[in-house]
C-alpha cells in the first residue's frame, strides 16, 4: 500500500483531476464527432426508422431543437470514443490504494472495460432495440393514430438504452476486479444471489427509459446472466485464502 496517506481534501482533489482529464477527453473527440454528427445521428437512429409505422416519421417542434439534438449526438460519440481514457482516469484514482501486485491488471481493465462496454452497446443496437422499437412504436399505431416521435425524445430515449446496456455488460469485469483484490467471493455472490435477482429487476427499471416489459426484461435477463458469469469469474481469478485460514472454496 501507498506509505503516504491522503487526506479527504487529497481525495477530493485527486477526483477532481481525473474528472477534469476525462471531460478534455471528451471535448477532445467532441470536435470531429461534430463534424460528423450528421452520420453519426442517421446510424444511432437506423433501428428506430426501420421500425417505424407506415405513414409515419421522425420530427422536431423547437426551433433549435435540431441544433440542440446534433449537439447532443456529437457529445454522445465523443463520450463512446473516450471511454478507454476515462476508464484509464478511474483506474489512476483507484490505484494508489491497491498493492503491486494488484495494480497489474490495469491494462485488462482498460482493455476488456472498452470491449465490454462496445459489446453492450452493440448488443442494445442489434438486437434488444429492434424488437422494443418495433413494440412501442406499432402495438399502438392505427390508422387514427400514427407516431411521430421527436428527434430529442428518441435520440435521449437511445441513449439511455445504449448507455445502459453498455454499463450491465461490465458487471464481469468489476466481479474481476474485486474478486482479484479479495472483495468479493464465489461463495457471497451465491447466497446473495436471492437478493440479486430482485436488485436487478429494480435496476433494470431504472435504467430502461420506458416502463414496457418488453424492454425491461431486454435489461434484466442480461443482468441476472452476468450476475452468474461473475459467480464463475470471482471463483476462478478470485483471491485465493490461504488454507491455514480456511478450506479451498469449490464452486457450485
């Protein structure tokens, strides 16, 4: 462990800076993003277009409202792009409190953190969105009620299920990470796994934007799957006890 000790205000400082890296970052990648933002907005928005009920059509109702939601779409990218940095910032937070031994592993953090989060993200964007577009959108519509959702709503509405699929798919990797430093275990996971099931239904409402089950249960079966993959990860890459202190955990 680190032989100076911070003090809160050290802590906040230090928070503060890695804040301030990851948000120049961001404002980094925000420049090309928005010279991009035309094609970014046409692909984000692919699988609700194709989705939608004959006759009808994205709009806006605000004058700048398109001005506004390009903005948005350019902030949206620039922060996908910086996710390895900002990972990278969290780590630097992190590490003065971890040994050697457990600071090794920040390059598959940052690594497998990017991956995770990408394959979230395209799992949302090819497969769980589709169908709930396709239910919302047109379980509803008739012919004296047609959708026409604005480019604000569903670009936020997207965003939010990008960005949270993107977060659920690293629930491994955290397992990892405190199963490494002896946190967690195989075993707590297990008896906590009653408790878990309920907690991911809540948080699986929370972050879905809509109440729909469709789209709720889009969120929490992927939850309660990574739920039992971690189980495996902390039982294999968990800290091992030494077996003077106790017997060799086996997993179940």
């Amino acid at each position: 462990m680190n032989e100076h000790k911070m003090s809160f205000l050290d802590h906040l400082g230090e928070l503060r800076q890695r804040l301030l890296w990851s948000l120049l970052a961001v404002l980094v990648f925000f420049i090309p993003a928005y010279a991009f933002s035309n094609e970014i907005f046409e692909f984000l928005m692919k699988p609700l277009i194709e989705n939608l009920p004959e006759g009808s059509s994205l709009i806006f109702t605000r004058p700048a409202e398109g001005f506004t939601t390009y903005l948005k779409v350019s902030f949206f990218a620039a922060l996908i792009l910086a996710i390895p940095f900002i990972l990278y910032q969290a780590w630097k937070f992190v590490a003065p409190a971890l040994y050697k031994e457990e600071k090794r592993i920040i390059i598959p953090f940052i690594l497998f953190g990017s991956l995770f989060f990408a394959l979230g993200a395209a799992f949302c964007y090819y497969v769980a969105s589709p169908p709930a577009f396709k239910f919302l959108l047109n379980e509803y519509s008739s012919d004296y009620v047609k959708a026409f959702p604005t480019i604000r709503e569903a670009l936020s509405f997207f965003m939010a299920l990008i960005f949270g699929f993107g977060l659920v798919f690293e629930f491994p990797l955290i397992i990892f990470i405190l199963a490494r430093i002896g946190l967690v275990t195989s075993k707590w996971l297990r008896e906590k796994r009653k408790y878990a099931i309920v907690l991911s239904a809540f948080i699986a409402a929370m972050l879905t934007p809509t109440t729909d089950a469709v789209s709720m249960m889009l969120m929490f079966v992927p939850i309660v799957i990574f739920y039992e993959l971690g189980i495996l990860v902390a039982w294999l890459f968990g800290k091992k006890k030494k077996k003077d202190d106790s017997e060799e955990e086996t997993f179940n």
